[in-house]
C-alpha cells in the first residue's frame, strides 16, 4: 500500500509457480493503488483491469489489445433454488484438449473466481470467463449449484457469453465483439503522475463526542468522563492484572473487563 512501490502484475505458468511480467505488460505504474476491479467492458470477450489509485492518475481502464487472442467462454449465472448470484457454484468446462475448473465461492484464492466481494473497495464481475487456448470446437459445461443440482450443457459455442438459470437451459448466447482499435497505441500521450507528499495530514470534519462513563482510579476514587469536559487531559485504562490487558487502537490506551482509569493532566 505504500505509494513508493510499483504494482505487480504475476502471471499463471501452470506448474504452481508464477513470474513477474508487470513491466513488460506496462502495468508497473508508480501510483499509490488501492483497489482493482475485472471486468469485460466492451463486450468483446477480453477482460478489462479498472484500477483505483488514491492519488492521480485516480482512474486507469486498461484494455488487452493482444491481436489474435485464443478463443475464450464466458457464464452469467442465476439462481432459484440457490442463492440468486449463485455465489457457491462450481463450473466445469471440457474440451478436445482438456479440462478446467473455477469455483465460485463467497470466498476464495483462486484465480478468476467469484467472490461477494473481490477486494478493498472493489467487485470483479460476476460473469466467469474460461480461456479455450487451442479448443477449436464446442465446449461442454457442468455447473454444480449451492442447492446440491449438477447441471450438465454441452455443444456451447466458444467466444460466446452465456446467460444461464439454475436448471434450464441457457436463456442467451450472445457472441463477443469483435475487437476495435482506434489507433496506434504507440501516438498516446503518457498522463501525468501526481508526485506524494513526503508527510500528511488529515482532519476529522465531525467531530465525534465519546460516551460518558465512570471507573474507579487507583486512589479508590470515581472519575467520570463528562466532569473533564473542556480540559485536555490523556486517559489510561489500567488492569488489575497485566495479563488481562486488551489494546485497542492506540498503543496508549488499553481496556480490560475489571479496569481502572488513570487520568493525565496534559498542558499545551
């Protein structure tokens, strides 16, 4: 999260192991990036990457404009009986040279999976997207729902997304796009990149009034909070027992189910 160091971009190699290929895609930007989102934007059956940086650029669309891509299958699923984003749902596509797996579920490490969820700030799409590579004929799908129904589709047209209910048969096909250029990448200006402070400040803009309570301090004596008003003052929960000590937000200050209050006079 630091806005100091690049994004990284892995890649899958198929043998458990990934490599590093941010530079050579052009995705090793220097902002401070918070949050990326995927999805097919334009239809076209290529994934688009959104990514959300805390300083400017704010907004990246990014497009894969690779020529001649493998062709690529796409599901939007709906459930009945399951819950209606089918988030659980497994699906298995299978061609003449092989097969493979992406798991739907709430939550999960696998790669293009979906998720209730994706990350911070951000949801990828819930369309789930299978690349084909060399499958030149019809696909054959299984689809295993949270309800327990194994749904079995065969002879799927490949470069197609396809609308599907839980227990029927496709409702849509619609064929991906065919990919459109505007012109050389190569001609596009570069966007200026907003240079970090090296320090910075925030405010709270409403201020947030802490609830009133009362605890003995050390002396035996009752101190509430509300008879501090108007004065500054550093508050110290203390335990009887350091072993019962739980911190909360601050290293300075700790709470405990038994606690007594320490109170500092702080001057300005």
């Amino acid at each position: 999260m630091s806005g100091y160091e690049r994004n990284i971009f892995y890649a899958n190699n198929g043998d458990e192991t990934f490599s590093d290929i941010s530079g050579v895609i052009g995705l090793d930007f220097p902002e401070d990036g918070r949050a990326f989102a995927l999805a097919d934007f334009d239809h076209d059956g290529r994934l688009e990457v959104f990514l959300k940086n805390r300083n400017g650029p704010q907004l990246r669309l990014l497009k894969n404009v690779i020529e001649k891509l493998p062709p690529s299958i796409a599901f939007h699923l709906r459930g009945t009986k399951s819950n209606r984003d089918a988030i659980g749902a497994v699906i298995t596509v299978e061609t003449e040279v092989g097969h493979q797996t992406r798991s739907l579920q709430s939550r999960t490490l696998q790669v293009r999976s979906l998720q209730a969820g994706s990350g911070f700030l951000s949801q990828h799409s819930k369309d789930v997207f299978f690349g084909l590579g060399a499958a030149k004929g019809p696909v054959t799908a299984s689809i295993r729902w949270p309800s327990g129904l194994v749904q079995e589709l065969r002879d799927l047209p490949i470069n197609h997304l396809l609308w599907i209910e839980e227990g029927s048969e496709p409702s849509r096909m619609e064929a991906f796009r065919t990919p459109r250029w505007r012109g050389p990448l190569a001609n596009s200006k570069p966007q200026e990149i907003e240079t970090l402070p090296t320090t910075a400040e925030t405010w709270l803009l409403a201020p947030v009034e802490a609830p009133d309570f009362s605890l003995p301090d050390f002396g035996g004596q009752v101190r509430s909070l509300s008879a501090l008003r108007g004065k500054l003052v550093l508050l110290n929960f203390w335990p009887p027992e350091p072993s019962d000590v739980r911190m909360i937000g601050s290293p300075s200050i700790s709470v405990t189910r038994r606690g007594r209050l320490r109170v500092f006079n702080c001057l300005r």
